[in-house]
C-alpha cells in the first residue's frame, strides 16, 4: 500500500509541475508518452496511462486520470481507474504533497507470491516513508487484491467495497474503513517501532455478523526475493446474543486464540472455542492454521462433555438447528474440523468417545469420518467423503443390546425403515455405502451375530416425487437360528413402510440351535401388502416346508404352503416358541415320534398378535386336522382331531388286541382366564372309549393339568393295558371308570 501511494504521490507532483508551466487549455493526451516516462521515472518502476487526462491548477490543484498502470505485465502491479484528488497548497510549498478528498472508482493491487509467502515489492522513495507524502481522505469504490502463485498460474482475490484510507505519512499511521462479502471491517495502525514492526488493530462485524477483533504487531523480513510480513499477536471473534440481533448467531459463540505467520499460512495457537451459555454449553480447545495457500483453513479442537438436550434447549437453539439442517453456513474458504469430545448428552442418553472430521464450504458441509459409542453398549463408525446427502465410504456398526440402539436410533430422527429390525442378539456388521439421494446401496455387506454370518447387497430408494420409497436386498446367510430373526410382522411393517424385494438363500439354519438345514425366500411388497413369492425349507431338523402367501402390515393375510417332517417334534417345537403358551405339552409321545405331511393356512401371519393358523393331512400315519387361533398376542383356543387304522402304530406294539383296529382323538383347548386354558377331550383307543364330564383346567406357568373329570368305558380293557405297559390276561375285561385329576403342589394326581 506505502507503494502504490508513494507513486500517486510522484504522479501528482508531476502533473502540478506541468500544470504550472503550460495553459489550461493544453490537451495533455497529445503528451501522454513524456507523461508516461516522467511517471515512470519519478515512480521508479514501469508506468502507462490511458483515456482521458485533465489537470486543474485553480482554486485547489487537481488531476484526474481515467486509467493508470503502475509495474511490469508479469510482476507486482497496480491499476487504478478513474483517478482524481486534490493537493494541498501550503504543505505543496513546504515540500510535501497532502492528498485532499482523492477517489478511485477502482484500484487493483496484483501480486506475485512465492511458495514460503515473501511479496516481490518494487522500492520505496525514502522521503515518502518521511512523511513526504501524506493522505488525508482516499476513496475507493472497490479495492481488490489479487495474489498470483508463479509455479501454477493460479490466482486467489479479495475484494473490499467503499474504502477509505487517510494516512499521514507511507510508514502510518494508517486509518481504513470498508465492506468484505458485506461485513464492515476497521483497520488502524501505528508508527514502526525500534524493531521497525508497526501495531495493527483490525475490527470488524458487530451487529448482525459476528464481531472480530486483532490486535497485531507486523513486521518485514527483507531479503532478495522479497518481503515476508510477520504477524504475531491475539485475536478473538464473539457472536450471537446478547452481542447479535435477531439476524446474527442465535446462540452465544466466542473464539480466541494467540496467532503468528508461518510463510503463506497463520497459526493458531491455544484456540479456545464457547459454545452456548456458561452453564449449558461447551469448551473445546485445540489449534488451528489458516492457510492462504491452499486456500483453508483447518482446525483441530476438543472437549470433556457436551450436554447437547441443554444446549438444544436454550433460547434460540430451535433457530440455530434449523439454519444447520436447511441453510448450512458455507463460507468462502473449506473450513475442515477434527473434533474430539468425552461424552454427549442426547435425547436421554449419553454418547461416548466421540470423534469427527469433516468440511464445510462453498459446496455445502462433507463428512470424511465418525466415530462413536453410542447405547447399548455400541459403536458406530464411519469414513469416506460425503455432504449433502451424498456419501461414499465405510461404515461399521456393532451393538450388544440392539433393541436399546434402534430405540435411540429412532429417537433422534433417524428414519431408515432399516432400524425396525434392530433386535434380538448381539451383532456386528460393516458395509461399503454409497449414497446419492433418493438412493442408498450397501455393498460387501457382511453381517455377525451369534455364530451366524449375513453377507449381501441392499438397495434402498427413498421417495421421488410421487413414486413410493423402496428396499431391494439380495442376501445370504450361513448358521442362523430362526428362533432369534425378527417376527414376519416386523417384515410385514417394513413392507408397509416401503416396496420391498428380499431374496434370500441361507443355509446351515437352526431353530433354537438345533437343526441343520437351507432356507430360499423370494418376498416382495406391493403397496402396502406383502408378498412371499416362495419360502422353501430343506431338511430344517428334519422337516420339509414349501409356502407362500401374503401379508399385510396389522398382521391380516394368508400363508398357505404344506410341511413334511420324518418327526414331528421339531416342528411342534417352532410351534411353541411362536405360541408358547398354547398346550402344546399335552401332545402323546406317539405325535411327537410320528411323521407328517400337512397342508399349512395361516390367517394373519405367523408372529403376529392376531391369527390363525390351521393344519390338516396325515400325522403319525393318520388322518390329522388341527387348528391355533391367537388374539391379542394370546392363545384364544386350539382343536386337535387324529385318527388311525392301526392302533399298534400308537402303542408301538403289534399285539392281536391291538393291531389292525382303529382309534381315534380330539382335543380342544379353550383360553379360561390369564393363566389357564379349558381342555377337552374324547377319543377311542381299540375299544377303549374315553370323553371329558368336566373340563380340565391347564395351568400355563407350568403346563400341568389339574381340577378336570373324565368317563373311560370299554368291554375289553386289555388294550389299554398294553398302553401302560402291562401284559394283559386271556379273557376279556369290561369297565367303566371315573378318572378325576386335582393338584397336590406342582403335580396332578
């Protein structure tokens, strides 16, 4: 700046001089190439001016230029566009030049800057650093400062709007006033020191934007290749209230730190950043570097604990998220933060060992990495690049309590339809994400929990316009357990929330870790409804299943499909943990031992709280049919009819008074208050003819009977003593019996 005003200096005395001694009537364009040299001569460096040139000598000397080139094309330079000033008379005849209310509609400074920041400056006359030259008001339109890197060509501005400049000698001090992007910046120096630095205070903001304040001392190391300036001192930035109006930070902010110059960058040392009030806010300390180079600026900080529910709580704190969320800050220069902090306070719970790295700038915030534990004895981390919904990268999730992380999830906004399926054990999972909205894809999907391994592909297209959101996954299992997999009504209410298509193919399957067998499932959605195409089931402990149907998202529907089994138990076994308190128990050895091969209905949709579930085809080598009905989550009633041509197949004896006859059962069970069922019975065992007088009562915590009465009647009771395994005598015995149960403790007698 001392430069550029030593040679209007220059530039003004020499057009007084000619000014002095020709007419006012003579047309100094016609002499503009002894202009141009005597500029250049006084000025000490290359000079060219173009357009009109008017001088005035009357009452106050004046020049005005329309256009003026100061140094070389290729090094520092200054331009200036329509240049005028007057001159003080009586400091003219005291040998100084006092500029008077000068303006410039435009003045660009163009620098060169080398790799370690030094400025390649022409020389300054020593009598302008005297006090030679002195400004008393200079008004500039728009000042711009262009900064040009000589290894790659590439140019970084700043521009300033309505400067003022007074000044009483090159060497200050120096008073500046102007706007940047708007915000109103001051600027005051004083006289150089012994050392020759020069104290510097800038200010600027206040009001609606945030207000900075530097105080500065500035100092020149001189060498060959130029001038680097070093900057040494404090600085400190406050916004919000009470220092802010409605328009600036809605929440108090304060920033200090002890700064100093590094070639083209400034360090900050000892950073401190408050955030909200004393009480309800948080200290984070780190450092900083602003590199003009790059141009950046990066900060590193940390904290102990932030309480985030209190800070979201406080005045103003509903603005300052909505800003966040629908108008992110994005100033001129990427601002990139590592932030470290102990513990946060969120929606009711505490967040731990939190780590992030991101950007904001011109193009919107970017994440590169996050890392927490959150709930449930978690962690989540992800990293790659990505802002504005936009992401590319990894992300690894492990949680012990699922349940616990999906409740948290869903309280702080989350909105996958994904986080409905967090339950059941322990897990860990990672998987590569990109992410361009409306779509989300998870590739290389690798999935622990249990002993079991999840591998896949998901793609996840959230709503375009009228066109409703949808998940598509293609996945493979190996070692899972039926018993701990989400219910089909939670598929059933993700179905409801998206169009669904999930195939999947796992092997090694379990049902309460017994078991070993292939699973293939083909579902999809459509609208609200879902649709399992195919759920094919092989050698799943011995049982054999094929269904298909549709459910919808409260549980109504229909699965229909047929089951085979070399043993029945296996399947009996999936029935009571999908029903546990249906009477289950009350199934003869025989059941339990025997093959079968049903056709399945399933009204409602197996796991759900209403339904029905109804069997029907061979059981044990007999005509079966037998029907589950559930209410409220509850077993409401059950009814078991089974037949056989061959009693011996039950008793598994071939005895002559047994084998080739038939016998028959039913069975109905019928909810009778919180903890008991009904149960009724009749049935016919090769002769012996059995039916309920008063109905049994079954107690459900311990699967006893108890408090029920009983008629057996028979002309022959020698086959049922087969049945209790007692060798019958040559002659036939009729009977007629009573048989009444009551509880002694845990047992029926």
């Amino acid at each position: 700046m001392r430069d550029i005003l030593t040679v209007l200096a220059v530039l003004l005395i020499l057009a007084l001089t000619a000014a002095v001694a020709a007419p006012p009537f003579v047309a100094w364009e016609a002499h503009r190439a002894a202009l141009d040299r005597g500029i250049a001569r006084a000025a000490g460096m290359e000079a060219r001016t173009e357009g009109a040139v008017a001088i005035r000598l009357l009452p106050t000397p004046r020049i005005r230029l329309e256009r003026l080139h100061l140094g070389p094309e290729e090094g520092p330079s200054l331009d200036l566009a329509d240049l005028a000033s007057e001159i003080a008379l009586g400091a003219l005849l005291r040998g100084e030049v006092r500029f008077l209310n000068g303006e410039a509609e435009r003045a660009e400074l163009r620098l060169r800057l080398s790799p370690d920041g030094r400025i390649a400056l022409p020389p300054v006359p020593a009598e302008a650093l005297a006090g030679q030259v002195a400004f008393e008001d200079m008004a500039i339109g728009q000042l711009v400062l262009t900064g040009i890197d000589p290894a790659t060509g590439r140019t970084e501005q700043v521009r300033a709007e309505a400067v003022r400049v007074s000044g009483a000698s090159l060497a200050g001090p120096w008073r500046a006033t102007g706007r940047v992007g708007g915000i109103p910046l001051r600027l005051a120096s004083g006289l150089p020191g012994r050392d020759g630095a020069v104290p510097v205070r800038i200010s600027g903001g206040g009001g609606a934007a945030p207000r900075l304040d530097l105080d500065l001392r500035l100092a020149f190391d001189h060498s060959a290749a130029g001038v680097a300036p070093l900057v040494s001192g404090t600085g400190r930035l406050v916004a919000g209230p009470p220092g802010s109006d409605a328009d600036g930070v809605p929440v108090p902010l304060q920033a200090a730190a002890e700064i100093r110059s590094q070639g083209r960058s400034i360090a900050l040392d000892n950073l401190t950043v408050e955030i909200g009030e004393a009480t309800r806010g948080v200290r984070l300390t780190g450092s900083g570097v602003v590199d003009a180079g790059a141009p950046a600026i990066r900060l590193a900080l940390e904290g102990r604990r932030l309480d985030l529910d209190a800070l979201l709580g406080a005045p103003g704190a509903a603005e300052l998220r909505a800003r966040l969320v629908g108008d992110p800050p994005r100033p001129p220069w990427p601002v990139t933060v590592d932030l470290a902090l102990g513990s946060v306070a969120y929606a009711g719970e505490e967040v731990s060992d939190l780590r992030l790295a991101g950007r904001l700038g011109p193009e919107g915030p970017r994440l590169e990495r996050l890392a927490l534990a959150a709930p449930g004895q978690s962690t989540i981390s992800i990293a790659g690049d990505g802002g504005t919904g936009a992401f590319s990268g990894e992300a690894r999730i492990a949680s012990r309590e699922p349940d616990r992380l999906g409740a948290f999830l869903t309280r702080i906004g989350a909105s996958s339809p994904l986080i409905a399926l967090l339950s059941g054990p322990a897990f860990e999972a990672r998987a590569a994400i990109v992410s361009s909205p409306p779509l989300v894809t998870l590739r290389d999907l690798r999935l622990e929990t249990g002993g079991a391994t999840v591998t896949g592909a998901l793609r996840y297209t959230g709503r375009d316009g009228g066109a409703p959101a949808r998940l598509d996954a293609q996945i493979a299992g190996q070692g899972l357990d039926l018993a701990a997999l989400p219910g089909l009504d939670r598929i059933a209410g993700l179905a409801g929330a998206v169009d669904l298509g999930l195939t999947l193919e796992a092997r090694d399957i379990r049902v309460g870790g017994a078991g070993s067998g292939r699973v293939v499932a083909r579902v999809v959605s459509e609208g609200a409804d879902l649709r399992i195409e195919e759920l094919q089931v092989e050698d799943l402990a011995g049982v054999e299943a094929r269904v298909s149907g549709r459910l919808m998202p409260d549980g109504s529907g229909r699965i229909e499909g047929r089951v085979r089994a070399r043993r029945a138990a296996p399947l009996l076994d999936l029935l009571a943990g999908l029903a546990p308190d249906a009477p289950l128990a009350l199934a003869p050895a025989f059941v339990r031992e025997g093959s079968l091969d049903l056709a399945l209905t399933a009204d409602g949709g197996a796991g759900s709280r209403d339904g029905r579930v109804a069997l029907r085809g061979t059981l044990a080598d007999g005509p079966f049919e037998g029907e589950l009905r559930r209410a409220g989550g509850a077993t409401e009633s059950l009814s078991a009819s089974l037949r056989t041509a061959d009693s011996a197949r039950w008793l598994g004896q071939a005895h002559p008074l047994v084998a080739g006859k038939p016998s028959s059962l039913a069975l109905r069970a019928v909810r009778a208050g919180p903890e008991r069922l009904s149960v009724t019975a009749q049935g016919e065992l090769a002769g012996l003819r059995a039916a309920t007088v008063r109905a049994f009562a079954y107690h459900l915590p311990d699967g006893v009977l108890e408090g029920g009465e009983a008629t057996l009647a028979t002309s022959d009771l020698r086959p049922a003593l087969l049945l209790l395994r007692l060798a019958p005598g040559a002659a036939p015995v009729p009977a007629d019996l009573r048989l009444s149960l009551s509880r002694a403790g845990a047992v029926a007698t």
